[in-house]
C-alpha cells in the first residue's frame, strides 16, 4: 500500500512544496512566536492558554501589517484569472 512518504520521496514538486513550508514555519516561530513568548515569561505568565491567545493575535497582528505596508501584486494569477 502506497503511503505519504513513498509519494514525497518520488515527487520532487512536493518535496520542494513542503520544504518551503517547514521553513515559513520556522520564519513564523523566530518573528512571532519567540518575541512574544520571552514577554510573557518576563511578565510572569505562566498560563498555556495565555501563550496561545496571545501568540495567535500577534500572527494576525503581523499578518495585518504585512499586507497592509506590502499589497498584493496585481499581477498575481489569482488576479488574473478574477479579470478573465
């Protein structure tokens, strides 16, 4: 029976695919999640659920500025299939 790992392990477009997620998620941990772990520590908290609220409205918060400062391309695919 053919498995996950079989398939990753013979298709090279998948392979890239998922290396490029393992390295926005360690992008995302050093810019978000890191800064906002060491302030809570330094404040004290101690509470899981404080952690994952809080780290999570400081991805939003990261996501808001980003596209706010850096808009879309209107030239992106999906922009053009939209025009089509």
């Amino acid at each position: 029976m053919v498995n996950g790992f079989d398939i990753i392990g013979q298709n090279r477009t998948l392979q890239v695919h998922w290396g490029k997620r393992i390295v926005a998620f360690a992008i995302d941990c050093v810019v978000v999640l890191s800064p906002v772990w060491m302030f809570l520590f330094l404040l004290g908290e101690r509470r899981v659920s404080a952690y994952g609220i809080t780290s999570g409205l400081a991805f939003f918060a990261a996501l808001f500025l980003f596209l706010t400062f850096h808009p879309p391309d209107k030239s992106a695919p999906a922009a053009q299939a939209k025009a089509a």
